[in-house]
C-alpha cells in the first residue's frame, strides 16, 4: 500500500514538474514577446531579411548576422563530428577501463568545464593570427577573422560535449553474446566497400576553399 501510495505521489511530482517547464517556458515567451512588440511594429519581418545595419539611419538587418550564425555552427558540426565520434567510440567501445580511458576522460571533462569566452579569446589571440599567416601563404586577403575562424572555436568548443554523450550512448547498447551491436553491425558491413570518410573530407575541403575564397 504504501509503494502503491509512494509512486502516485511520485507520478504527480513529475506530472507537476512537466506542467510547471511548460508554464514557465510559456511566460519566457509572452515576456520577450511583450517586450519586444515596440520593435516589432516599428521593423516589421524586415529585420530578419534586410541586409543593412546603420543605426545612423535607424536601418536593421539581422540577415547577415542569421547567415553566419547557422554557417558557422553548420561548419563546427562538420569539423567536430569524426573528432567526437572518434573519441566516444574509442572510449565507449575498445577502451572502457584503464589508464588510458581515465585520462582521456579527465581532459574531456576538464575541457567541457571551460567556458565560452576562454575558448573565445584563446581563438582571438591564438587563433587568428594562425588562421592569417595561413591566408597570406594561399594568397587570400588575411583577415583572420571570419567564418571559418569561428567554426574552428565552436567545433573545439562543443567535442568534450559530444564526445561525452556519445560514448554514454555507446555504452547504453545491449549486448550480444558478449559482443555488442556496434561490433556486430561493423562485422555485417565489414566486407562492403564505402568511401564515405573519403567523400567527406573531400567535401569539406572544397567547402573551406569557397568560404577562403569568398573571404569569409
């Protein structure tokens, strides 16, 4: 009676829990809303595809800014995603115990918990100046700055962070006959013939050589 009494209790806990993120997540949004409706009436859905920003003029696009803020978090998922996938399975499948899976563990952790405008810095005044002198050996206008400047910091931001949940992941497959399906479907597919790491790379070389090229 009393386990029946306790997981009701604990039922109703969680169905206050969801319905109180909702609300509060509902009055986050009314708020900015609200707030923000002076803005609204004043620029309209212009803001978001106008190109332009003078505040001399009073002129607002956010285009430029939405544009860059997808490319480069598209690019940094790209860039990071053969590092982090890389390290979860080494971690989660081949080397689940030992020295080596401690420390590399300890340095994913410790580089998870540094924040953001350390990274950011760190790609200003170490980065930049890399990212330049490359520019001016290819023969591009060395900014430094750009686009593929801050995909490089995003992507090294967010592989402690992927890398993480993918070995967790990793770890959450069953297994089978003392093997797990990871192993079992690289057995099945071991004796096909794919160029995919090949095809992306590739890729993602042309991909860097227009955003250089574009002077991003």
């Amino acid at each position: 009676m009393n386990k029946i009494t306790g997981d009701a209790l604990f039922r109703k806990l969680l169905l206050f829990s969801g319905i109180s993120i909702v609300i509060f997540g509902t009055g986050i949004f009314l708020t900015l809303l609200m707030n923000a409706f002076p803005s609204i009436k004043s620029f309209g859905f212009r803001f978001l595809y106008e190109k332009e920003w003078d505040p001399v003029f009073n002129n607002f696009g956010a285009l430029p800014f939405i544009v860059g803020t997808l490319s480069s978090s598209f690019l940094a998922l790209l860039i990071s995603i053969p590092f982090s996938l890389s390290i979860s399975i080494f971690l989660g499948e081949y080397f689940k115990k030992g020295v080596i899976s401690s420390f590399l563990q300890s340095i994913i952790e410790l580089l998870a918990g540094i924040p953001s405008v350390i990274y950011g810095f760190w790609g200003l005044f170490l980065l930049v100046p890399l990212v330049r002198e490359l520019e001016m050996k290819i023969g591009i206008t060395p900014y430094g700055v750009g686009i593929f400047t801050a995909s490089l910091v995003l992507s090294i931001m967010i592989i402690p962070y992927s890398a993480s949940i993918g070995k967790e992941v990793i770890k959450l497959v069953p297994q089978y006959k003392g093997r797990s399906l990871f192993s079992w479907s690289h057995e099945i597919r071991g004796n096909k013939k794919h160029n995919f790491t090949l095809f992306y790379f590739r890729n993602l070389c042309r991909l860097f050589a227009f955003l250089w090229k574009s002077n991003w």
